[in-house]
C-alpha cells in the first residue's frame, strides 16, 4: 500500500514535468527564469507568453467582493463551479459507506494535492528514519468519496487529508489537517522537530507558514 502513497504524490506532478526529469520545484525556478543568462525572477511577462502565446492577455482584475447575507445566497452564487455538483452548505455524511482499512498501524486517506502531499512526503521520511508501516488510500473528492460515513467519522471537515493511527495512545486516533498530522507524526516518533523549545518554535513557525501556501 506504500506505493499508493508515491502515486498520491505524483497526482500534482504534471506529465511534462516528469518527462523531463526535473524536480517539480527546480521546473518552476526554470520556467520564471527563462529568457536571462542571469537567472534572475524580472521575466514573469515571458513566461506567461511561453505558456499562453504571444497573443493572450492576462486575466482582468477581480471586481470586489462582497460577503453574502447568508450561506447558502454563498452556495447560489457558486453553482456552476468545478465543485458545485458536491458543495453544499451543510455538514454531515450524504453517503452510508465505510472507508478501505488496511493492516499497517498507520491508515493514510488522502489525494495528490498540494495539502495531501505533505503529509505522504512526511510518511516516506519515516519510512527511513524509524521504519513506519503506513497503508496510503486514495479519496476523490471530485466524486464526493470525503462525504461517506467513514470518512466524516474521521474528519468530520469532509477535507483530505485524514489519519488514523490504530495504534494511537488510549485507542485509535482519528487526525486531521496535513500541519496537525505533521506534528502528531513528528512528536509520536520523535523525528523532524527538535526538543528545545526555541528551536521547536522557529520550526513550527515555518510549519504553520507553510501550511497557508497554496502551491501547485
């Protein structure tokens, strides 16, 4: 089930990207790059033509926002998004369904995007470090698999990614959010977060920043 785990992290790796053999991070130090022997960050316009022809106007600015009264008036003015078939504006299981469980102490449910990346590339680290069995499953939120019982049972946000540790202290534990089940994992196993204070504060400090990134 390991190998689920790497596949999740391919998901967001576009194709062209592993093609080339390049890192995901240093395709992007390239492509803002192109066009100067310097390799400096001053050509963002070049790059956008490379990628959109010399024709294509960047997009128009956004008109301001303005909060809706209530939810679901939110939820109104959102259909016809990516997510609008499976959004709504309450909470709770639509589907009576148990999730896979494997044998492995640790059951990882999650998907290759950007948050469920960092949790699976945290796994593998401990995989080498300390030996961890980890079973990976797959959870597709375009078809709505985070809405089924056995998911909300453990994330009850309906959001990827989600643990559970069945071997947690006093039971299983259900965890939830990819800076919450980063620290759980660093602190269970004592890897990857100092135990001085003042150091552990600068490295949650990064951590917490990170966790706001959207990177794609």
């Amino acid at each position: 089930m390991r190998r689920a785990s790497l596949l999740l992290l391919q998901q967001a790796c576009p194709r062209s990207i592993r093609a080339s053999g390049r890192a995901p991070l240093q395709h992007v130090v390239d492509t803002v790059n192109t066009g100067t022997s310097q390799g400096t960050w001053s050509s963002l316009s070049t790059s956008w033509v490379r990628f959109f022809g010399k024709d294509a106007q960047p997009p128009p600015a956004a008109a301001p926002f303005v909060p809706p009264r209530r939810i679901e008036d939110l939820y109104e003015q959102a259909a016809g998004g990516i997510f609008s078939s499976i959004n709504r504006p309450t909470a709770g299981a639509r589907i009576q369904q148990e999730l896979p469980e494997g044998k492995a102490p640790l059951q990882l449910y999650s998907l290759g995007t950007p948050n469920g990346q960092k949790v699976s590339i945290l796994l593998e680290e401990l995989v080498d470090a300390v030996g961890l069995e980890y079973d990976a499953h797959n959870i597709s939120i375009g078809s709505g698999d985070q809405f089924t019982s056995g998911f909300v049972r453990v994330n009850p946000n309906s959001k990827i990614p989600a643990l559970v540790d069945k071997q947690g202290q006093g039971g299983p534990m259900n965890v939830f959010e990819s800076g919450s089940i980063n620290l759980y994992l660093c602190e269970k196993y004592k890897k990857f977060i100092p135990s001085d204070i003042r150091l552990k504060t600068e490295v949650m400090s990064w951590s917490f920043w990170q966790d706001g990134m959207k990177v794609k």
